[in-house]
C-alpha cells in the first residue's frame, strides 16, 4: 500500500482492456508496478507509457510484487492463468470477465487469496477510446471481502466510473450488454448491407445511418423506453410491414428471420407505449406471419 492506503497494481495480459486500464489508474494516482503479456515487446511498450512500471518477465513476477493483480487476459485464459499462479496470503486478484463470479478465481481463493471482479460495462474498441469512455461508465465489482470490494469501488470511482453490484449471477447481466452492444454492431452490419441492393456501398450506407442511430440513442436517453420507439409498428402500419416482408424476401431472404424476431418484439413495446392497441397488434402479427397486411376500414 501507498501512503494514501491505495495498493499497488499489476497487470498479466497486455491487450487493449489492460492498456486502457492501466494507464487511466495511473493517471488517477494508482503505483502499477508491473506488466506481464504474452508478447514481451507489447508489455515492453505500455509499461514504458506509465511511469514507474516495469514489463515483468512472468507472471509469478507480477504476483510477487503487486498489492492487487488484475488479470486483464482473455475470458477462456483466466481460469488457467490464475492456476499457474502461486499466489501467496494477503495478497488481492481481480478479473474482467463480465459473464463470471469471482468462483473463476478459486485458484487463488484456495491459495488465501481476496478475490474480485472489476468489469466495466463499456465497449474497448481501442484503448484511447475506452478511456475517454470511461468516465460516467458503469462498473460491475465483486469481491469476497469487504476490503476488497472498497478498494474496487475506489478504483472505478477513481476514473469517473460508476460502481455497483449485482445480486445474482451476473450472466444475465453479460448477456444484457452483449446485445445491447455487441448485436448493435451486428444489427448496423445487416443494415448497411441492404444498401448494396440500392447501388450504394455498405460505407455509404452506415454514413447515412449512423446520425439515426444517435438520434435514437439520444431518444432513448431522453425519453426511455418505450416512449423513444417510433416507425411503422409504433404507428400499427401493417401494410408498411407486410410489404417490408415481401420485398426481403426476394431481396434479402437471410435477413428475414431477423426482422420478423425484432418486430415481433417491437409490438410489445409498441404496446406499452400505448400508440397502437390490441387491433394494431393483430394485424402486425398477421402481416410478420404472412396472413396479410393493413385492412381498410
């Protein structure tokens, strides 16, 4: 420990959570003393972006010499690593992984160990980006001692980040950011690609996409959800969606499976909003199931 009661920060894994990680703890005021990866050069090159750190020769080097071990490694690559490990009494390790309890690091639990989890619910595209987004980002901790889970809070609070915890087992909780994020990436993908049918490129059309996806976005954090939906099905307009269906199906077959799952799903937030009611949503339903469209009345 520091003399303001912070420990000392190590690092095993270099990638780009690890980088982003790293220096923004060190730019709040964190002692990392060591970095280990894979890759000696890479390890080489963030410990000499953060003053006072050194790129460890192993991992047992990190272990041996910091307060708190981050294992900023791969998902698949925790378990292993955290076995390969002596890890002595007294000393704190903490994971990323944000689908896993800290039971992933039983290894070093057994060993005396306190354990934790430290996973920031942000998108690390790149290492600059992710620290820029830091700040305001949520924080899943977990800890198996009080001390642990104090420190954890005081780091993420310490980059702008908000801390919480979870209750329950926090695969939910991963599977909720992944299709939040992740799918979003996918979804845009599918979307731009429908421009190629248009004579446009996929480039040209995630440009004229993308101010609608912030806008949206900006809907969504101003007004929540349902209140943000708007479209056809917001609207009960069934023949917009039946003809939807018709033209993918001999355009974009692959992407009709897709479309009817997420329409399916907007009725009901189309619902709550209350702009549609229960005859809206039959004819909807009807239209994604191929049974007709919009009825005059």
């Amino acid at each position: 420990m520091d003399a303001t009661g912070r420990p000392s920060l190590g690092f095993i894994g270099t990638g780009v959570v690890a980088t982003a990680l790293s220096q923004a703890l060190a730019g709040a005021g964190y002692r990392v003393t060591a970095v280990h990866g894979r890759d000696s050069a890479r390890a080489q090159a963030l410990a000499r972006t953060i003053p006072g750190a050194a790129a460890a020769p192993s991992r047992q080097a990190v272990a041996d010499g910091a307060d708190l071990v981050m294992l900023t490694v791969s998902d698949d690559a925790i378990l292993p690593v955290a076995a390969s490990v002596r890890w002595r009494r007294g000393v704190a390790v903490a994971h990323c992984n944000g689908a896993a309890s800290v039971d992933l690091l039983g290894p070093a639990a057994d060993a005396g160990a306190a354990v934790g989890v430290f996973h920031p619910l942000q998108s690390f595209a790149s290492a600059e980006q992710a620290k820029r987004l830091m700040s305001g980002s949520a924080f899943r901790v977990e800890a198996s001692s009080d001390e642990l889970r104090r420190t954890l809070e005081e780091m993420a609070t310490a980059v702008g980040g908000r801390p919480f915890a979870l209750g329950a087992d926090p695969t939910l909780y991963h599977v909720s950011a992944v299709l939040a994020s992740n799918y979003l990436v996918t979804l845009l993908d599918l979307a731009s690609t429908l421009w190629t049918e248009l004579g446009a490129s996929r480039e040209d059309g995630l440009r004229a996409l993308l101010p609608l996806v912030r806008g949206t976005i900006e809907n969504v954090e101003r007004l929540g959800t349902p209140a943000a939906l708007t479209g056809p099905i917001a609207r009960g307009d069934a023949g917009t969606i039946a003809h939807h269906i018709g033209v993918l199906r001999l355009l974009a077959p692959h992407v009709v499976p897709v479309y009817k799952e997420l329409a399916l799903r907007t009725v009901s937030v189309a619902l709550a909003k209350g702009t549609i009611g229960d005859d809206d949503a039959q004819r909807l339903t009807r239209a994604l199931s191929g049974e007709g469209g919009a009825e005059c009345e």
